[in-house]
C-alpha cells in the first residue's frame, strides 16, 4: 500500500483542483447548472478549502444538466488534459455516474486493480433523479438503490469485502450480466424522470440518514462558493444542507475517522508510488 503523506495529498488535490476548474468552464460556457456537494462544499465552507485529510472532490447536476454535461464532454472537455469516464463510455465500468479523470495519472485503488479501465487521478459526477415525496415509497426506492449498488460493487465486493460469506454472495451477484444491471438502471432513470418530487439522489450512492433523499431545492438554488481562492458553484443553503448530511458539520471528526482512500500505486508527472 502506498503511504500518502501530506505532500503527496496535496498534489492529489492540486490534480483535483484542475479537474473542478474544467467542469466549471464547461458548464459556464454550455449553460450548465451544477453543484460542489459533500466534502468538498463542507472544506469550502470549514476550511476555505479541501478538507486536509481529503483525497476526492465531488460535484453534482440534476439529471438533465448530467446529461448535457456528458454530451459536452465530447467537444469542449480539453481532452489533452482529461477524459470523462461513465458505464456509457468505457467498458467495464461498475458505477451509476460520471469520474473525470487527469491523463498522465494513476490512483489505483485498493482491490480496484483488476477492473479494466483507465484509473487517473479523478473527480465525481454525479447525477440526481428524483425519488417519492412518499416516506414509505421512498423507503422501498432505497431498498431498490441497495440492491443495485450491491450488484455493481459485486466485481470489487468478492475481493475486498472482509467477511468470507459476503464475498461468496458478492461473487454470485458478480455473475448477473453488466448489461442487464445497466438496463434495469436505466428503466429506474426512466421511471424517476416521470415526475418532479421534492427529494432527489443519487441512485448507486447511499444517503446519509433515514430520509432517503435530500431536498431538490437545495441543487436547484446555488451560489457563489469560494473553494482553495477559487470560486464555484454551490449549495446557498449549505448550513441545511450541512446539518443534513453530517450533523454538527463544524467540529472536527476524531482523528480515527480521518481517513484517506487506500492507494496501491500512485503516479502524479514523473513520480510514482508503489
């Protein structure tokens, strides 16, 4: 496994930072609505930055801006820098939304390194799809989630998870065909699109609570975000937005907890870590 010191962490995120930068070019420039969510709205809000202990970045879209998002990447990403990876575009992969990536990269994940594709340096995209302002339909939506999230993990889950029986059952999910998961997870896109509820998610992504969900208002209202003295888009009511996902976001999680994704190679330009 490779030791991620601070430096190394910050040339990560300096790599990451890049890849902010692009999708913020490019949704100004398509009319492009999106959103710093997660970690990386809560270090722009806590820290002015990344949090220090933060090895990714995350930004989300409703699902139509998603997929203008997608269709522009073909043109305007500068693809001499990145390439922009999702199950649509590259084989093999297991994940139910976008990664942007930075070419002459690597950041091999632990257990990941048998999946076939391209694994740079990279950021998330997420798209939103509504789900049932019901409470107990939201609930079974969520079931739905979880078993298709279970399934695309299955190819890393036979590997990496801990517990000999759940690798067992990981490796019979393993053997449903990839193009009948993706097929089912489009039909859920289909079914989402339907109609405008007040809550939206991430389909292949757990929620943080109960809930299920998170208020579609908080994406649809943005503001000016300043993030490492560079300004994005994010969350105005991030305070409710905050509270929602981690609590008492403002104090500092225990040092346990401050954790990093395990690395088994590592290459930013010319250096590598093994």
């Amino acid at each position: 496994m490779v030791e991620v010191d601070e430096k190394t962490l910050r040339q990560i995120q300096m790599v990451q930072l890049e890849m902010l930068e692009e999708v913020d070019r490019i949704c100004k420039k398509c009319n492009i609505h999106y959103n710093i969510i997660a970690g990386t709205l809560l270090g722009a809000i806590r820290h002015g930055g990344y949090i220090p202990w933060d090895d990714d970045a995350d930004v989300a879209m409703m699902r139509t801006e998603y997929e203008k998002f997608r269709k522009a990447c073909r043109t305007e990403l500068d693809k001499s820098r990145f390439y922009f990876q999702d199950h649509r575009n590259t084989k093999g992969y297991r994940w139910g939304y976008g990664k942007l990536r930075r070419k002459d990269t690597l950041f091999l994940r632990e257990f990941q390194e048998h999946m076939p594709y391209r694994q740079g340096i990279c950021i998330d995209v997420f798209p939103l799809d509504a789900v049932p302002n019901n409470y107990f339909l939201r609930s079974l939506k969520n079931f739905e989630c979880f078993c298709v999230r279970k399934i695309l993990w299955s190819k890393v889950g036979k590997i990496a998870d801990k517990n000999f029986l759940k690798r067992q059952w990981f490796k019979i999910l393993d053997k449903i065909p990839e193009k009948q998961i993706f097929k089912y997870y489009h039909g859920m896109i289909r079914r989402a699109g339907r109609k405008k509820t007040r809550m939206v998610r991430i389909l292949t992504f757990p929620t943080p609570n109960d809930e299920w969900g998170y208020y579609r208002s908080w994406y649809e209202n943005s503001t000016d975000i300043v993030f490492e003295g560079i300004t994005f888009r994010g969350i105005k009511d991030y305070d409710s937005y905050l509270s929602f996902k981690f609590g008492e976001y403002m104090t500092l999680p225990p040092m346990e907890k401050r954790k990093v994704h395990p690395v088994s190679k590592l290459i930013i330009g010319n250096e590598v870590w093994e």
